[in-house]
C-alpha cells in the first residue's frame, strides 16, 4: 500500500491512466476521477502489475466511521483471474476489527458479498450506472482468494 507521497510520477500515471481506460474509456463515464481525494494523508493506494503496469487497483480512503473502498478496477485483458478480489482481501487482512463502506455497482453485490459486505441502503444510480451502498462490519469472515501484492 502506498500513499499518495509515495507514489512516482510513473506509478501515479500508470493508476491514474488503468483508472481512466476502465471507467472513462470502457464504462463510458465523464465524471471527475481526480476528486482530491487521493492526496489525503490517510488514502491508500493497492495494486498488482505485471511487465506492462499496473493490471488490478483499488484505493482505500480513511473516513471517520472507518475505511471506503473505491476505484476498484482490472485491465480488461487480465480479468477472471481473481485479481481483484486478491487486493480486497489483502486490504481487508491488513484492517481487521475495522468497518469498511463502498459502492458497489449493481452487478457485482455478490462478488463483494464473499467478502463480508452487505447492501446498507437504498439503490442509486451514478453516470448511468446503478450502485449499491454495501458495508462490512467489523469482524466480518473474508472468503475471497488470496493474492501477494504490492504493499
């Protein structure tokens, strides 16, 4: 997991351009990924890479109530192969007895449910696209696979 003033130029553009081809280019989104919010002290930022960059990113944002889970996102051509789940798992295993929160896109209620996480409130839609509000309470059992990344 880095921070934000760990980040290289390089690292930061190579998050910064898988985030845009996933939800930018694929999810045909205009919204504004560069929120401020990764330059706050306590966001983290976790991801796999392999030769080309980075293949698999989530960032972890410090709240008061405990951590939101966001941007979670896989290169297209790396996809099926648990990536993502390996860094949810890894963040959670890294912030045990801590609440998490995220919005999870509709259709992936159930990816995130293998982890703990349940809907926590009514559905809403976000650029077209529809979301579910989903918490993991502290203590929660993870079941989803396990992975080395970059810490």
């Amino acid at each position: 997991m880095e921070t934000f003033s760990t980040l290289s130029a390089e690292e930061l553009y190579a998050l910064l351009r898988l985030r845009g081809d996933v939800f930018v280019c694929e999810q045909d989104c205009a919204y504004q990924d560069l929120d401020g919010r990764d330059l706050a002290p306590g966001t983290q930022h976790v991801w796999f890479e392999d030769d080309a960059g980075p293949v698999a990113y989530l960032r972890v944002l410090e709240e008061a109530t405990g951590l939101r889970l966001g941007r979670v996102c896989t290169r297209r051509e790396a996809r099926g192969h648990g990536l993502a789940a390996g860094l949810v798992a890894h963040t959670l295993d890294r912030h045990p007895g801590v609440p998490v929160v995220l919005a999870a896109q509709a259709h992936l209620v159930g990816f995130y449910s293998r982890f703990g996480f349940a809907p926590a409130g009514a559905e809403f839609v976000e650029n077209d696209i529809r979301h579910i509000p989903m918490r993991r309470p502290p203590g929660s059992a993870a079941t989803g696979s396990r992975q080395t990344t970059r810490s």
